[in-house]
C-alpha cells in the first residue's frame, strides 16, 4: 500500500493539484523598516515577459535587504473554455524575473486584473534545468500562454507534495502575504516563473491582465542568511452524494460524474480516484472527508492555510490527532470562500519523523438552493475537481526544515 500511495503522490504532484490557496501572512514589519531598498538583479522592467509596473496596492513597508520585483502578463487574455461545455479555463503564462543572481522571495502581492472571474492565481518556480521545456510548451500553443489543468502542464520540476513549487497565490480574500524575517523561497538565477490563473467562466468572459508584486532579498534583515521556505500540499478525496429527492440526474451516479470531471479536465481529473491511493481511504459518499500524512522528515511549520470551493462548509488541520502532543493548526468551523488568507502561526509547530498531520473537511449540497453560482445546474455526485463547481480539500502547510 505504501508504494500504491508512493505512486499516486508523484502523479499527483506531476500535474494534478493546482488548488489554491495563499501564502502565510505574517505579523507587522518590526519598527525601522524602509520603503525603498537598493536597486539589483531582477528589478522590474526586467525582459520577456515582466515588464511594465504593478499597479500600486496596499503594500506594507519594505525591510532592510529587501527589493521589489514586478511581474505581470504581457497583454489582455480573454478567458474561454478549451473543452465543450466547460465552465472554466486555466491558463499559465510564461514570464521572466531576468534574475542574474540567486535571491529569495521573501513576500508575494498577486493582483488578479479581473477578480470578477478570477478565481485563483498560483505562481510556480522553473528552475533553470527546466526553462527550456517551459519556453516550448508556451512556443507551441496558440494565444498567449497555455492550458495547464492541474497544474503547469510541465512534466519537469514538480518536486512533491511536501515540497511543492510554489512562489506564491492568491484566492478570493488574499493580499499581500510577508514572510516572517530570515526567512523566504528560493529562486536560482536564471529561474522563470510560471503565472497561472483559473478563470471562472460562470461569471463572465471578460479580458484579464493579472500582475504580482514580489519582495525578494538576498540576505536576512540582521545580514545573516535566510532560512528557505517551501509549501507542503495536504489533500483528501471529496465524495459528495446527491442529496435523497434531488438524485434524478444521470451525474448522481459516482461513475458518470468522475467521467464528467475526466472529459472537462483531462488528467487532471484522475485526482478523485488517486487521492484515495494517496491517503489509504476507500471510497464512502458523504459529507465528511479526510486524510492523514506521515511526516518523513524533520520541518517546521510557519504558516497554514485551507482551500474548498463553494460548497465547503467547515475545514481543520490536526497535529497528531488523538496521539501526545495533539495540535489543532488551523480550524475553520464555518467556511468562508471569499477569505481564504492564511494564517501565521504565532508559535511555529515542529513536525518530526512519524509524526501525523490530518485535514479534515466538511461539505454540504444543501448551499447549491443558496449560491447564485449553482443558479441551472444539476445536482451531481462531487468529486475532487478542478471546476468552482466542483470541489477540493486541501491543507498547504508553510514550512521550513530548521527549529523557526
């Protein structure tokens, strides 16, 4: 069983979970900080597909080493579904810090340019190894970026689970996240950075250039070296039945609806099933889902977060449930999809070798006779999908391997 959940963690990994959710937000910059920093490699206006400045936003003052990068879409992408009948589109674009040197991403400010239809933006590294097959998955689609269910749609770089790629993200609520001092995620000189947006087309169609602001600094604000941080991804299965009286459609039978999820996602919609290779869990309709991962390694954990669409109800990350040294990391007894920020942890969790952390999740159909969004739609069997109609379960876990 070990190998069977081995097997589907680097599937999934491999392009299946593109869930988002943002980044730890920390406390308030300590007192002294500055609103400029010294020029370096990587500034704005950098070439490819970075230039051109940010909208100015709500931004905390920068700290001592730190600099500001701009990144943002070449031009208006207008949304549209790549399959028959499909409410949503995911479009990665390729863009350029034009880094010389290895830095830090020490903040992250994502500016969706449309939120009416954006539903998340996720930024992911592209180590230098790996920037040449980005360059031609961009070169042979049409249009501005390409379609990535799931995730970049790259068969390189993607690390894991408990190391994924990620930069940065944004979800109805975010803003913008600071790492604490000393700490941040690396970026290799060299590296490209992959912007993907979920569009959610139920809304509208109408054009998007999202942007994000990043922080990135070399060194800690005391001079020392920064602690790399990097995300660890917790999902679980959704089996979500149809509710008794409202179990007439065809797409209340679990297979037809999986089905659905594979035509509209691709391989991206294998999740429903792998998750349950992943967290050794069989398949059981209900309203309550969960999953437990093993810790492997000795890390810290910084920062949490949750992510469900719109029919999530309730969502909780556990450390050693039901064992010594119990923690309860994140609890969201009632779901609010429109503020999805993260949560620092004021007293950082130390994770170690068998250790288990649990996410569990509660949905309910019942929301579909309140949420507008449901508004013409069958009830269906839910399952984890990439769709805002569909759903997810999934705890990100910000983390770093040293005592924090």
């Amino acid at each position: 069983m070990r190998a069977l959940a081995a097997l589907a963690a680097a599937v999934l990994a491999a392009g299946l979970l593109a869930a988002c959710g943002p980044e730890e937000r920390a406390s308030a910059p300590p007192a002294g900080t500055t609103s400029a920093a010294p020029a370096g490699p990587g500034d704005s206006s950098a070439g490819g597909h970075s230039a051109g400045p940010v909208p100015a936003g709500r931004e905390r003052p920068l700290r001592e080493g730190e600099r500001r990068l701009d990144l943002r879409m070449p031009e208006a992408y207008e949304p549209s579904a790549p399959t028959r009948g499909g409410t949503d589109d995911y479009r990665c674009f390729l863009l350029d810090p034009g880094l010389t040197e290895d830095t830090f991403v020490t903040g992250v400010d994502v500016r969706p340019g449309n939120p009416e239809v954006v539903h998340h933006v996720i930024l992911y590294a592209v180590p230098p190894e790996h920037v040449a097959e980005a360059e031609d998955q961009d070169a042979v689609s049409s249009g501005q970026g390409w379609t990535c269910f799931g995730g970049t749609g790259m068969g390189g770089g993607s690390t894991g689970l408990d190391d994924a790629p990620w930069l940065g993200a944004w979800a109805p609520g975010g803003r913008e996240s600071v790492m604490r001092p000393g700490y941040g995620t690396r970026l290799a000189a060299g590296s490209r950075i992959v912007m993907q947006v979920h569009y959610n087309l139920l809304v509208g169609h109408g054009p998007d250039v999202s942007a994000a602001r990043l922080r990135v600094a070399d060194r800690a604000p005391d001079g020392g070296p920064v602690a790399p941080v990097t995300t660890m991804l917790l999902p679980a299965p959704v089996e979500l039945p149809c509710r008794p009286g409202h179990d007439a459609s065809p797409l209340c039978d679990r297979e037809t609806s999986v089905a659905d999820v594979n035509r509209r996602f691709g391989m991206a919609g294998g999740a429903a099933d792998l998750l349950h290779l992943l967290c050794g869990t069989a398949i059981r309709p209900g309203q309550v889902t969960t999953c437990d991962r093993t810790i492997r390694r000795p890390t810290t954990v910084m920062g949490v977060a949750g992510h469900m669409h719109l029919l999530g109800r309730s969502i909780r990350i556990e450390l050693n449930p039901g064992r010594p040294g119990h923690r309860t990391l994140l609890d969201m007894p009632l779901w609010d999809f429109d503020n999805q920020q993260a949560r620092p942890l004021r007293r950082p969790a130390r994770l170690e070798p068998g250790n288990v952390v649990r996410v569990t999740c509660r949905h309910d159909q019942g929301l579909r006779d309140v949420l507008p969004a449901f508004d013409g739609q069958e009830e269906r069997y839910v399952v984890w999908g990439e769709g805002t109609t569909d759903e997810m379960c999934l705890g990100i876990l910000q983390v770093t391997g040293g005592a924090a």
